[in-house]
C-alpha cells in the first residue's frame, strides 16, 4: 500500500550509537525520544539494544505501550487529568508547577510508587519550566515534604519556541538554579537535563559545561541533523526513514491556473509563477499525511504545491512514468505525521 514509509532500524542504531558513545565520552546520559516516531517498536527495539540510558516520549499513550527495562520519562508538563497514568506508565515526569507534583504525589500514594519529577527551568525560550529569574527555593521545600515524589534533578529545554540557542551564558543561569536547590537540599542533583539536538553542536565541541550530565534527543537521531543551526551532523544518517508515493497523473500542463484567482483548498491565497507549460505529477499523498515543505524532493523532481490528498510536483521531462514511485527524504516534521498516521504503511528494511 502507497503511501508508504520505509524504516531502516540499523541506520537509526547507527546514529544512536554514535551518538550516545559521544555523550558517554563527556559523562553525559541520553534520554532517546520516541514520539517523532510514535514509539514504533522495532526502533524502540533498536533503543532496547543500545546503550541509551532513558526513553522519552511526551504522549502517555506511547509510554503505555513501550516495552522496555530502561526508566520511561514523560516529556511533557503533565496534565492534572492524567496524573494517575503518569505515576503508572513513567518513571519520571517533567515538570512545572506545583499544584501539578501535589497531584502526581497523590497519585503515586495510591498505588504505592515513589515517581521521580525533573524540575524545569524557562532560560529564555519561553517554553515550559520555571522562568529562571522568578525562581526561589520555596518549591524545593514544598517538594521535599512530598512523600512518594523524589526530586532527581533540574532540566531546560531549549530552541524550542524562542529559537533561543545554547550558550555558556545561557547555561549559566542553570548552574546558578543547580547549586541554590543543592544547597538548600544539602546533597547533589543526579540529574541535570541540559536540552535536546540543538545542545549537539556544543556537544560535538567539547563545549557543553560540565555540569550538564543529561541530553534529551530526537531529531539528532532520526534524521541526523542538530537544532541550533539546522546542520547535517558529520556521519550520521538522514534516511533513517523515507517516503515512498506513487504517480497517479503525469501530464504536461500550464504551471499558471486559468480564470479569477482565490482561495486554494485551506482557504490560503497562494502565489503561482507562470513559467510556461511544465511536466506535472500528482502524487497519492497529501497535507493529510505531511506537509510538503517537510519532504526533500530527490533529482529532477520540485514540489509545487499540495492539497489533503494530493501532492504535486514538477518533473524534469522523462524521469519518471505513471504508476511509478517518487522517494523522497523527509525533514523532522515530515517523520513526526508520516509515522503517527494510520494511511501511511510502515515497511522495515
Ligand atoms: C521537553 C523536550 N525535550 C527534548 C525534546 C527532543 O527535542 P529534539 O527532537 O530537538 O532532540 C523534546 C521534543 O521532542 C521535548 O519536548
């Protein structure tokens, strides 16, 4: 069946792999997050085998499913709703609010587990976490008088919404929040959580403080590439997963419609440039499955446009046939709906 993914599990152990020895080499741990690819099993297999020493997901839905022996983490703030499956299905949450950790240490009372909660730290980007200059140690003291939650460490998360990218300065203030909750804890955090694939450049430089004894990453493994500067890493894989779509119609037509011009299918005014007749494939798959500016179009193929169940694209003359199957590379969106949606074969080479 078209459209179709084809998953290569030993390109992502690769890229694991590298990756974690680099980590290890700075005596940092790595949480790998699954939910780009809906905590597919065979690659949470290939977590299983590997030396990753934390999965991540942010969907209670995947954590359920995911059979592991290594800690499970929640990634996302959890919703108060959903207590009682965080404290069965993680072993540690991320979080922000208190009133939140009161819940989950509700939770946890009841079936008799101690969860483990990372606190976390807003150091600009304007994501989740406690915003860094309003923070007092009075949430430490509410925290430690929780029973059955441990407070394991401190984390940020970076280059998320603010574009905010890592940098000694940045990291500063974490090192500032690490040693007040250290002193007025009077022990050491075990974990401190430094960021996801947008920290892999300072990694990959030796650069990253040494305090920082976490990363959490998804992107950097699935398709190689860090998030600081939107770059390939050197030796890593960009194919982990590719899509394959087939050619429904293949004709020569203008590239510039015909009568008065409005609104295309979302209801968006689109620019078209007329550049005489072109050769025009539509291809059975559509924004219903991913959104083309997340697919790298391979050689002699340029996408144009698409619309929910149909992609267009422009063909160098003669490169393909009707019937035939167009390959294309995907960018981290385009894996994130490609493997979360049920139109959409997963095939493993
Ligand atoms: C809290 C948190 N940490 C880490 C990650 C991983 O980010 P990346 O895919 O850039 O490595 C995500 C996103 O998946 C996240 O939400």
């Amino acid at each position: 069946m078209y459209p179709r993914v084809i998953i290569d599990p030993k390109k992502y152990a690769y890229n694991v792999n590298y990756l974690v020895q680099k980590a290890q080499e700075k005596n940092i741990t790595v949480m790998a997050v699954s939910k780009v690819y809906g905590a597919d099993k065979e690659l949470i297999n290939i977590l299983n085998q590997s030396e990753v020493d934390f999965i991540a997901d942010s969907r209670i839905r995947n954590l359920k499913k995911i059979k592991t022996t290594k800690p499970k983490v929640l990634l996302r703030i959890p919703q108060i709703s959903e207590v009682d499956d965080v404290v069965k299905f993680s072993d540690i949450s991320l979080n922000s609010e208190i009133e939140t950790i009161k819940k989950l240490n509700e939770a946890a009372q009841k079936i008799n587990v101690i969860h483990k909660v990372i606190l976390m730290f807003d150091l600009g980007d304007l994501r989740e976490g406690i915003y860094y200059a309003d923070f007092n140690t009075e949430i430490i003291t509410e925290i430690s008088s929780l029973k059955k939650i441990e407070l394991i460490g401190i984390g940020t998360n970076l280059t998320c919404y603010g574009g905010v990218i890592p940098s000694l300065e940045t990291y500063q203030k974490l090192a500032d929040i690490k040693e007040k909750i250290e002193k007025e804890l009077n022990q050491k955090l075990k974990i401190i959580s430094g960021g996801n694939s947008s920290s892999i450049s300072m990694l990959l430089k030796g650069e990253l403080p040494s305090f920082i004894n976490n990363l959490r990453l998804g992107e950097s493994l699935i398709v190689g590439r860090e998030t600081a500067y939107q770059k390939q890493i050197d030796n890593l894989y960009d194919e982990v997963i590719v899509l394959e779509a087939k050619i429904i119609e293949l004709k020569t037509k203008p590239s510039y419609p015909e009568g008065e011009i409005g609104f295309d299918a979302f209801g968006r005014k689109q620019k078209y440039q007329d550049i005489g007749k072109i050769k025009r494939a539509i291809l059975a798959v559509g924004k219903q499955d991913v959104d083309h500016n997340d697919l790298i179009a391979p050689p002699g193929v340029q996408i144009i446009g698409s619309s929910s169940d149909h992609l267009i694209v422009q063909l160098e003359e003669d490169l393909y046939q009707l019937d035939d199957i167009i390959t294309f590379k995907l960018k981290y969106g385009g894996v994130l709906s490609l493997m979360n949606s049920e139109h959409v074969e997963k095939i493993y080479v």
